[in-house]
C-alpha cells in the first residue's frame, strides 16, 4: 500500500522543493501538476527527487475557474492510470507543510483507506453566501473579449440556475484526500452526466463545491469524513487564507491536524523553520 500527494503548483520552487522532501518517504509518491503558464524549466530539477512525478497533462490554471478542476481531474486520471495501488490521493498547494511526520499521515490513512477526508457544509443551510456560485452563471474559463460584461447581463437577464438531476449542493475547502474509489466515482459521473458537467463549468469557485456535491449525493456519502486533516485560516470576508507566521505555533501543534496552509518562505520564514524543528524531533 501506498499514498500518493497531488500538489498544484506554480511558483516558488525552492519552497515546494522543502514540502516535497517533508512528503517523500518509502511508502509515498509526490507528484507535481505544474500550471501551464509556469515554466518547467525552474521546477525541472525536483524530478531527480525520490518518487517525484510530473504530471504530463498540464492544464492553464485560472482562479475560481473550472479549469482548476479539470487539472485537478487531468492529474488524478494520471495518477490512476499508473495502476499503483494507493489508499488514497492527497491533494496539497504547493504552499502547504506537514504539521505531523509524513510517517504518521500515512499510517493514519492507511488504517483508514475507506474513507475519505474532506470539508463539507450544505450550501442550503449551512454556507449561504456562496449560494451564489449555484444559481449565478460564471465565465471565468472562456476566451472572450468583455466575458464579465456579459456575465453581469447574462444573470440580470436570465433567471436563477438550478442544479440538475435534483442534486443537494455542498461546499467548503477544495483540499482533500480522497480514495481511488470516490475519485473514480467522480470521473464518471461527469464523464455520464453532461448537464452536470456543463453546469459546474458555469460556476464560480467551483473547485470547493463539486467533489462536495457529487460525493455527497452520490452511495458512498457514508465514506466521507467531514475533516479535510488540516489547519487552515481565513480573516473576515477574505478569499484566500492567511499567510500563516510564527504567532500561529501554538495554534498549529495544539491543531491535532497533519497539513496547514498557507505558507510563504519569503515572508514568514520563521514558523516553517519552527516546524521543522518539531518534525525532526
């Protein structure tokens, strides 16, 4: 048995080069998928790694969009098709770090390789401000010239979206670790349900509501854990989480979580150097 680590990633390869190296055991695999519009080139050199894999099937990442999903996708139908037996798929940013030892991780997943991790609240009753994201239409992925100025027309003029096949949306953090089953499951359905497909392309932030959704709606809602592993932390009103500092020590090793995010190596060096520490002792 082995656990593999999907880690999106597009800048700062000296920093993803130390969270590799955190990963990297002899029972894990890391692989890259490296956004389309970074250059290979600064990045090359983490191959030489122990069991560091580029993802070939590089896909041009932009925020919110579903072309976030469909690397995500792209890179998981490569992993699988490796035909490595893994318990589960851990998809990581590249500003991510291990709160616990990499050993550690794995001999929890693999005790738990029926289930899968990850965040949910139910977009009806628990998130309503991002109810949004399901009845308005999103343009985001295509190549157009004024693409937000229709989009504003397009939801004034048209009436609210529906989820197809009388799906309960649900949504929260995009970072999960998944069995081989449940993203197979995913892979499928999409694959069968085109309405689906085509409706989740036209929504905004997508990448924290689709595996939600589909996984929840779907038989092996059961095998879902609503615990995503990790410490993450936004301010008020914010889209993206802070960048995590030495202030947060305590907070993160009295978490009881394996992952945090969000680091930065430039500025906020100290707590990484903290944590090192602690994952050496």
């Amino acid at each position: 048995m082995r656990l593999a680590h999907l880690i999106l990633a597009h800048n700062n390869p000296f920093q993803l080069e130390r969270l590799i190296k955190r990963l990297s055991t002899n029972r894990a695999d890391v692989y890259i998928h490296l956004d389309k519009k970074s250059s290979l080139s600064e990045f090359k050199h983490l191959s030489l790694l122990p069991n560091v894999f580029f993802i070939n099937n590089r896909t041009d990442i932009g925020w919110g969009n579903y072309s976030m999903v469909d690397g995500t996708l792209k890179s998981f139908t490569e992993i699988l098709q490796s035909n490595i037996e893994y318990s589960h798929i851990n998809l990581l940013s590249g500003h991510d770090y291990l709160l616990k030892p990499a050993a550690e991780l794995e001999d929890f997943l693999f005790a738990n390789k029926e289930h899968s991790f990850l965040e949910y609240l139910s977009i009806n009753n628990e998130w309503q401000e991002s109810k949004e994201r399901i009845t308005k239409y999103s343009l985001g992925d295509l190549k157009i010239p004024f693409k937000y100025t229709l989009q504003k027309w397009v939801n004034q003029l048209l009436p609210d979206r529906t989820i197809p096949n009388q799906m309960e949306p649900y949504g929260r953090s995009q970072w999960m670790t998944l069995t081989p089953q449940a993203i197979k499951y995913v892979i499928e359905y999409l694959k069968n349900n085109s309405k689906v497909l085509q409706f989740f392309k036209r929504t905004w932030g997508v990448d924290e509501v689709i595996f939600q959704t589909i996984l929840l709606n779907s038989s092996l809602k059961d095998s879902i854990i609503n615990n995503n592993l990790r410490f993450i932390e936004f301010e008020k009103n914010a889209v993206n989480p802070r960048i995590l500092t030495q202030a947060d020590a305590t907070a993160l090793l009295d978490s009881g979580k394996f992952i945090a995010r969000k680091f930065s190596l430039e500025h906020a060096p100290e707590i990484i150097q903290l944590l090192d520490i602690e994952l050496d002792k």
